[in-house]
C-alpha cells in the first residue's frame, strides 16, 4: 500500500484543525440538543460560518471533478478526512455528501449533470436517496415500488423508508423497478425533484442518536422521460457504487470514533485511582487499550486497501462490505470499553460516548445490515474457492 502524499497528509492535518477550532466547540449544544430529545443537527447560524471557513480552506467538492471547480481527490486521500471528521459527534459533513454526487457522476447525462450535479457539487442544491421499502430495507433488489412508462414521462408508484434530509432535498434518487427480468434486472434509478406532484413525505421517524430519517409515498409521481437517471433497467450497479462509497466512508468514520473514545479511556485511565492504583496499571484497562489500538490500526490497513484498490478502478465491493462488518463493530467495543472505563460517568448524557455509541449502533444496520454483509462475504469467498 503505497505511503501517504504529503499533500494529502497536509490536507488531513488542515481538516484535523478544523475538526478541533470549529467543530468540537459545538459539541456541547449538540449534546443539549440531545439530552433536550430534539433534533440533533446544526442550526444555520451555527453552520453558516463552518461553511464560509470551508470554502475559505478549501474544503468543498473535495471529490468532484475539477472542471466544475472541485478538487478531484482520490479515496486514499479522502478516508484520512473522514477520519478525522468522526472524532467528533457534530454532525457536518463537507459539501457536497460524496456518495449521491459519484453516482450522478458514472451515469448523469451531459444536461443532467448542469441540472442537477454541477449545483451538488458547488454547495448549492442539497439532495437525498430513496431505496429501502417497508418490506425490502436489507435487500434492495426486493423493492416493490414501480415505475410505469406512460408516452414521455413515467409514473411511480410505491412507498420508501429510511430517508435522510429528503424534506431539505432538492432532489431525490429514486429506486423504482421497471422491468420483471430477475432480481437486478428491472431496477432504473429516476431523479425526483422536490415539489413535483405525487411525492409525498408520510411521515418523519425518530433515529437513535438524534437522527431522523423519513418516509415517503409515491402516488402516481409522474416524471419525464429526462429524469431518468442512467439507463432504463440499469440502476442497480451505480446503487451499489454509491453504496460502496458510503461503506468506505463508514469504515473511516469509525475508525475517528474508535481514536476518539481510545484517547479519552487512555486520559482517564491514567488520572483515575482505584483501591489505591490507576486504572492505567490494571490488566483489564491495559488488555482494552490494546485490543482497541490494534483494531483501529487493522481497520485503517483495510479503509485504505480499499480506497486504493477504488482509485484503480478495480470491484472493492467485497472489501467495503467487510469494512462495514469490521469497523461498525470494532468502534462499538471500544467506545463500550471506554464507557466501561468512565464508569457511572461514562453512561451519563454530558460524555460525548453515549451518542457515539447511539451513532455506530444505527450503522452497524443502514447500508447493509451486518448479516447480510456477512452472507454476502461469505458467498463472494464460497464462489472464488474453485
């Protein structure tokens, strides 16, 4: 795995100041917003001026091409920052979230990417995704709602769950099957702008850590023809791109969780005195310690594997689902040996421990549950054993 560009070890090290000068002073009203049962995200006066000193940084479209003013950044260089960005518990991510922006980027027609992606990727349109149903949330290629083609346009019908920021979306990505070949087959993404007739937000869902997802309803959401995002039939493979994006992302997140909740255990530990002894000097706490620098360092090794094997173009969709099995669960033990360690206070609402620990828990089930990664792991190693 080849070392690091100190230009890309120069822009980890900007993004780690930041994290530290502007986002962890925030901590504490996300943290009131918490315990308050509210929302937890930014208000806008709040992420106003983390916007203004990003684009100051230059900090924005950090993966977008750069004929429309990003920086093209390969994956080696992003995971570091989105490691950083997990050691805290603010919600921010910078502009725009990779993820929607790659698939728009593998299949947007030339007069969508001006619609649509080139305003993503400047910051100035927000969007979201829609691919989980009530009755197919681990298996996509389940999904029931249909989109119907009538002359120009189609017309969706159906229902989505699990939606994140889809009421502050400008458009949404929408997983609709339009064909009965297969399980894969038939699946064609469509691009839904906000407002359009038809496209109904239900309800708004209640997550763990303050999150809110949302679900919608599609009656008879017509569309034309040009919102067709890719190719009819084809919308299955850039899902997954886009899935396995986010599953890198995770994997490095985790990991600036896992460095977060290690250094706040090591600082206890070394001030904390029990029956006479530090916490540090137990076998217990050391034996934790360990584990926990271990599996964060086994954890980066696979994130970066990954990332390099993506920027060569080469099917990492076995690694990222290990990586989504691996670091979800890595960072859920050693935040919980971390609390362990704090004690009665590592289980209070004032540590930023507990929604960490709230954040991982709902990640070891969206993007895949943990099972079904497992099951594809092992399928994917069953079939490449001859």
């Amino acid at each position: 795995m080849a070392d690091m560009l100190e230009e890309h070890r120069m822009l980890r090290d900007v993004v780690a100041k930041f994290v530290d000068n502007e986002l962890m002073p925030l901590e504490k009203n996300i943290l009131a917003r918490e315990i308050a049962g509210q929302k937890v995200s930014l208000t806008d006066a709040e992420e106003a001026p983390l916007l203004k000193k990003c684009k100051e940084l230059g900090l924005w479209a950090l993966d977008a091409p750069e004929e429309i003013g990003g920086a093209n950044l390969p994956a080696v260089a992003l995971m570091p920052i989105n490691e950083e960005l997990g050691r805290t518990c603010v919600p921010f991510t910078f502009p725009p979230d990779s993820p929607n922006l790659h698939m728009l980027m593998a299949v947007a027609s030339p007069e969508q990417k001006i619609r649509y992606m080139n305003p993503y990727a400047a910051g100035e349109a927000h969007s979201a995704i829609a691919i989980s149903e009530p009755g197919a949330g681990g298996d996509p290629a389940g999904m029931t709602t249909r989109a119907t083609q009538e002359g120009d346009s189609w017309v969706i019908n159906g229902r989505k769950i699990w939606i994140s920021r889809v009421p502050y979306a400008d458009f949404t990505i929408v997983m609709a099957r339009t064909g009965t070949d297969g399980r894969h087959a038939g699946v064609t993404a469509f691009i839904v702008e906000k407002g359009t007739p038809g496209f109904i937000i239900a309800r708004e869902i209640p997550m763990l850590a303050g999150q809110r997802t949302y679900e919608v309803v599609f009656e008879n959401c017509r569309v034309p023809n040009e919102q067709v995002l890719g190719r009819v039939g084809q919308g299955f493979a850039p899902m997954q791109l886009r899935l396995t994006i986010r599953r890198l992302q995770m994997g490095a997140w985790c990991i600036g969780m896992a460095r977060r909740a290690l250094e706040m255990m090591c600082g206890h530990a070394k001030q904390r005195v029990t029956f006479g002894q530090k916490l540090a000097d137990r076998q217990a706490i050391q034996w934790w310690i360990a584990e926990a620098a271990t599996k964060i360092h086994a954890c980066r090794l696979m994130v970066m594997d990954a990332a390099e094997k993506l920027d060569d173009r080469r099917d990492v969709r076995t690694e990222a689902s290990m990586i989504k099995v691996f670091a979800t669960e890595m960072a859920t033990e050693v935040i919980d040996h971390a609390m362990q360690t704090f004690g009665a206070m590592g289980v209070t609402k004032e540590l930023p421990l507990q929604l960490m620990m709230q954040k991982v828990r709902t990640m070891r089930v969206y993007e895949g549950p943990s099972e079904v990664h497992r099951m594809v792991i092992a399928r994917r190693t069953l079939e490449a054993v001859k």
